[in-house]
C-alpha cells in the first residue's frame, strides 16, 4: 500500500487499515529496582513485532502474515498489530459504517509502531505494508480510516496472495 490511490470501483473483499484508535501500549514496573532506578517495561496488546534493518513482520494467530517494511522506519520500533473483531462492537459498528458502499467480508487491522519509551512514533515517510490473503479474496483493497471518520483507499496491488 502506497500513497493514496483512486476509488477503482466495487470490489467484492476489502482489507481496512486504521491508524486513530487512543494506544494500547503502556508502561508498568516490572518490580526491579536497581540504583535507586524503578525499570519499566513496555506492555503491548496485539501482536508485537521489532523493527530491525528498515523490516518487520509479524504472524497473526489466524495465520495471517503481515510485513511492514521501508527506509522511513527506524530500527528499534515495535509494530503493533490488533484485529477488530466482534469483541468491540462499538469500533466495529463505526469502521463499517464508514465503510458502507465499498465492500463486504471486511478485515480491519489497527497498525501502529511504539518506541523504546512506549510512546506511540508517526511514521512520517513511505512504507509499504504487505498481507497475506489466505485464499478466498476475489478483488481486495485497502483503505485508511483517519481520524477526521473520512475512508481513503490506498494504492494496492496483490501477488502471490499477498496485498501490498
């Protein structure tokens, strides 16, 4: 997925990324103490995965593999990957809705990166976000829910089952 791209009509299955939801990683004491020092320790819901050589990825427990790669992410981050399911219907109720017209059999991912300090970090240049398929898709796309509730599809392309 790069940049944004224009709506190319109806397609049957959709993959949706969403950046706005409030962070779910934070810090806590893990119960060392060293130097008068309290060590914290990150604590991240999802699936975590770290950043090494501008790559990461990460395998969902469905077995979905998600890749995150590019020259705008710095070693070090932590990619976190939540699934929204019916266990939020509040979140899921709102992205459908806003999602109305552009498809069905929706796969929604909130993907975020956390740094060392547990601080949610903007990726601020091109990545490229790449997922697998598992079958089943006929004629994916990508959108990106911001926060101002406004859907924008993405620029994709599929290979090998994967969407890019």
């Amino acid at each position: 997925m790069k940049g944004k791209g224009s709506f190319a009509g109806l397609a049957a299955l959709f993959f949706l990324v969403m950046l706005f939801s409030p962070m779910a990683a934070y810090a806590q004491e893990n119960g060392e103490q060293s130097d008068n020092r309290v060590v914290l320790e990150t604590v991240v819901k999802g699936q975590p995965a770290v950043v090494e050589n501008n790559r990461t990825e990460a395998v969902l427990p469905d077995g979905t593999t998600i890749t995150v790669e590019g020259d705008a992410l710095p070693d070090g981050l932590l990619l976190v990957l939540e699934l929204v399911t019916e266990d939020q219907p509040d979140i899921l109720a709102y992205i459908t809705g806003r999602m109305q017209g552009r498809g069905t059999n929706l796969r929604i991912y909130n993907i975020y990166f956390v740094d060392s300090s547990g601080r949610r970090y903007e990726i601020t240049g091109q990545i490229t976000i790449t997922i697998s398929l598992n079958g089943g898709y006929t004629s994916p796309g990508v959108y990106y829910l911001p926060e101002s509730g406004v859907a924008e599809k993405l620029e994709s392309s599929v290979q090998d089952d994967s969407i890019s």
